[in-house]
C-alpha cells in the first residue's frame, strides 16, 4: 500500500496559548497552560507541540487514537462530547465543540495565524479544468519572475519545492498549514484548487481568496450531492464575501450566468469566442499535436497572442481564465503579455492532462485525468482536431463513485472515438466486471457496431490499444491521468498510467517522450 503524500509544514510557528484559543471559540473544557504549534486530524501526522482534533469517523471514533497523538507529541486534544469521553485519559488538556469540523478551519487559521501576512490567493473551481487553471496560474507566476504557490488535486508546490498531493482540496488543517509554509519561504501569489467537497465539508474555513475563479459544471459528483442544483449550490458559495474578494467567471457552460447573477463580489466574465459576449474573449487560432494558439482579447481591447504545450480550446479557455484572474489580482496586462507572447508562450507542465506521452513517429497518446461526459466529449473533440487518422479511446469508469454519470460516459466516448477499449480504474470496494459490463452496455446501446472491446486489465488494455494503433492514429486514456495508484479493495496499488503508456510504445518498437511525473 503506498503512503500517504508529505504535507508542508511550517518550519517554525509560535506557540498560540490554548487558552486564547479557547476563549476566541468558545471552547469548552481546562486548557491548563498548555500551547500549540501546529494541527492535525491524523495521529500518524502528529507533531510534538500539535493539537490533535478528533472527529467522529464513518467506522470508529477519532478519539481512540487521543493516545497515540499525545505519544507522539500532541500537547492537546480537541473534540466532540462524545471524543471527550474517550480522550480524556490521554494526559493533555481537552477541548470541546459541538461541531469540531465546523471550527477546523477558524482553529488552525489561528494557530498557523494565516490571516496576516499571507501570499494572494487565487481560488479556482469547476466540474473540470480546475488543475488545468491552477497549474496555468503557478506556471505564469513563474514565468513573471513571481516566487509562486499552488495545491492542486495533482500537486503541492512551495517556491521550487513540489509534493505529490492528497485530497484536490486538502483538510484545512494541511491548508493553513501549507499558507503559512508559503509565507514563510516567501511566496508571493499561490492558486489553489477549490472543490465543491471541500467548501461543504470546510476544507476552505477561514481561507478568504484575493479571486476566485469559475470553469464550468456538468454532471458529476451526483454520488455526493443529490442534484446539479445543489452541487452548484455547493461552488457557488465560493462567490461571497466571506469567501472572496473579487472574481472572475467562465460563461462558456449556461452555469456561469448563474455564477454571475448570483455572486456576493465584483465580477467579470470570460468566454470563448463562440459562446456568447464576455468581458474577456478566448479565441483560438492553430490547434497542433503540440500546442494550442490563442488570441486571448481583454475588456480595453488589447490582445495578448500566446499558446500553450497542450491542446484543446477548451484548455485555451482555462489558460485565459488564469490571465484574467491575474490581471484582477493586480497583475499588469502588459507585463503579461510581455512575459507570455514570446514564442513558447506559457511555458507550463500539466500533469496528467491530455499529456502527450509519446515521441516522434509514434501514435500519438494522450493520457489524461478526464472522468465526466463533459469532460470526455471536450478531450475527444481537441484530439480529433489535431488527428491524422483514427481516434482510439481506453477508459474505466471510478468505483463506489457516482454511478448515474456512466452510461453518459460510455455514449460520449464512442461518439468521439472510432475505436474504443473498455478496462478497470479505480474499483475499490465494487465489481470491476459489473462497473464494465453497464459501460459496455451503454456503448453497444449507443453505437452496437462501433469497434468495442473489454480488457479488464489496465495494462493490457493500453497494449491492446497500442496493437490496434497505426503511427498516425491518435489514442486517448482517460481518467488516470496524473495519479501514481489504483484503489482496489481500499488498497492503494502503485501504478502509473503514464508508465504503462511509455512501455507500451517501447514494447511495440516507437519511441517514448521522457518521463516528467513527479515522484511520490
């Protein structure tokens, strides 16, 4: 089973007495003279000098590892009634609130007291395209000279310090955590990924952004929320003054207008040329196995001409969202354009997103994160754009995730691809077969002569692809994407997607791209 990833931490904090703590949130219990330095929820993460917070888990109690944080260091245990019968035997002051999730956020803002001094910040949430926008924003920082930030549900990144992430969005503890960690080494700007899970779960208390970003929404995550209204409901939270401060919003799914009419901050808009008027304009102008050119047209009429290492309009639209964000966090629109209108353009890595893992005289595979319709449908149709012969598509669908999206997955994929193989992804504790007997159920309904096949095998279904494939045919392996593991009966198996594609092409006699993924 592989570790969970390191989180960043501050290295030097000052102790925050549990008694201001407590008297500033109404905490009940004796904090004694006991001082904290840092948070966790994971007794394995604890820390000398940590608070530990005990949350009521789905199996068991947090609390019956009070023990075992305290040996590890824990100065203190904050929890709900019930944890605090357990924790109190644990030698260390316990504190108590109705709802200790719903402070997490206020708790560890205080103790890592990320409210002062802190990087800009700059939100970003959607259905899709928000890793795509995160690392967009992080790698123009870069190239401004501007000591950048970024948690993504692919990465974390301090400076020139990368970590494999966790959670998209991480536990407000690890957040805060990683704010201050920015602060001090002395970031200046960090984009962070905002998922609707971690706003309703409080992954995002006590964080307030300089600008929040909007991609788009489109069916998915149902197995969480019990609509689209809802699961809107859920980002558009984001949008509020206690959330934000300003904000920028992609018209180019109906959403946005939604977004627009119902934001709590001064908003401005930004679509792609085809999809209707907006403050800011996307327009793409060359579409390549390579890269992707845009004509990106600001509110005064300027335009910035640039282009990016991947394709897909719908990635130029990402790409300009993260302009925009930038010039309303303050950043000038000429130096901008100065900075990304040379010939590489914006100079980006993005992990695991419609990446191009083959070399020259190869076919050329995408392996991409991609998990929704929308997703799909938008990732086929830029492959086909740039496509000299055949489109062929190996996807699985996620297991114990939202099943009502998958026949619609199935249908995308064979509308856009000409031939299509069907494996596992992530199983964890569902049937594989079953998951892949109604994907391929849906497919054959949608197209019953379409070439179909069914490897349950994930590293033989991309061999069987390559096998299929001739040098100027296209694959695309979607869902992966990034990711290091499978789930599988909740053990995460290591396993690379992007590996398994490079030696599926050697096997075969083509040439390879070299590696870029970021180890574990």
């Amino acid at each position: 089973m592989s570790a969970l990833p390191q989180a960043f931490r501050p290295a030097h904090v000052e102790p925050l007495p549990l008694t201001e703590l407590a008297a500033a949130l109404g905490l009940e219990g004796d904090p004694g003279d006991a001082a904290v330095t840092g948070v966790s929820l994971s007794s394995a993460a604890t820390q000398p000098g940590d608070l530990f917070v005990a949350l009521r888990g789905v199996r068991q109690h947090g609390a019956v590892y009070a023990a075992d944080a305290v040996q590890a260091g824990a100065t203190a245990v904050l929890t709900d009634a019930e944890g605090a019968e357990q924790a109190r035997g644990s030698g260390v002051p316990v504190l108590v609130a109705a709802d200790p999730r719903g402070v997490l956020g206020e708790v560890a803002a205080a103790v890592y007291r990320t409210r002062d001094d802190r990087p800009l910040l700059l939100g970003v949430t959607g259905t899709n395209g928000k890793t795509s926008t995160t690392h967009f924003i992080a790698g123009i920082l870069d190239q401004l000279g501007v000591s950048a930030g970024l948690s993504s549900t692919a990465e974390r990144q301090v400076g020139a310090e990368r970590r494999v992430a966790g959670l998209t969005t991480p536990e407000a503890t690890e957040l805060h955590a990683l704010i201050a960690r920015m602060r001090e080494a002395g970031v200046r700007a960090a984009a962070i990924e905002v998922s609707a899970q971690g706003l309703s779960r409080h992954r995002l208390d006590g964080v307030l952004f300089d600008v929040a970003g909007f991609t788009n929404l489109s069916h998915d995550h149902l197995d969480d929320y019990p609509d689209l209204d809802t699961y809107f409901a859920a980002k558009a939270v984001l949008f509020q003054p206690d959330r934000s401060r300003r904000a920028v919003v992609s018209l180019d799914t109906p959403w946005g207008a939604r977004v627009v009419a119902e934001s709590g901050v001064p908003t401005v808009t930004i679509a792609q040329a085809d999809r209707g008027p907006a403050d800011w304009t996307v327009r793409v102008t060359e579409e390549v196995r390579t890269h992707t050119a845009f004509d990106l047209v600001a509110p005064s009429g300027e335009v910035l001409s640039t282009r990016i290492p991947v394709l897909g309009q719908h990635m130029a639209a990402n790409a300009g969202l993260a302009v925009a964000m930038l010039v309303e966090a303050g950043f000038s629109f000429d130096e901008l354009r100065g900075a990304l209108g040379g010939p590489d353009g914006i100079a980006v890595h993005l992990p695991g997103r419609t990446e191009l893992v083959s070399g020259p005289g190869a076919p050329s595979i995408y392996v991409d994160f991609g998990h929704s319709p929308h997703a799909f449908r938008e990732t086929l149709a830029a492959v086909r754009a740039v496509a000299t012969g055949r489109v062929i598509m190996v996807f699985g669908a996620d297991g114990d995730r939202d099943t009502t999206k998958r026949a619609d997955m199935a249908r995308a994929a064979v509308e856009g691809s000409d031939v299509l193989v069907i494996t596992d992804h992530h199983p964890r504790f569902e049937d594989p077969d079953s998951i892949r007997a109604t994907l391929m159920a849906a497919a054959k309904e949608a197209a019953p002569e379409h070439p179909l096949y069914e490897v349950g095998d994930p590293k033989q279904a991309i061999r069987l692809a390559v096998s299929l494939a001739k040098p100027e045919d296209s694959i695309l392996w979607a869902g992966p994407g990034h990711q290091n593991y499978r789930d599988i009966r909740g053990v995460r198996t290591p396993y690379s997607a992007r590996h398994e594609a490079r030696s599926a092409l050697q096997e075969a006699g083509y040439a390879a791209a070299p590696s870029r993924d970021l180890a574990s």
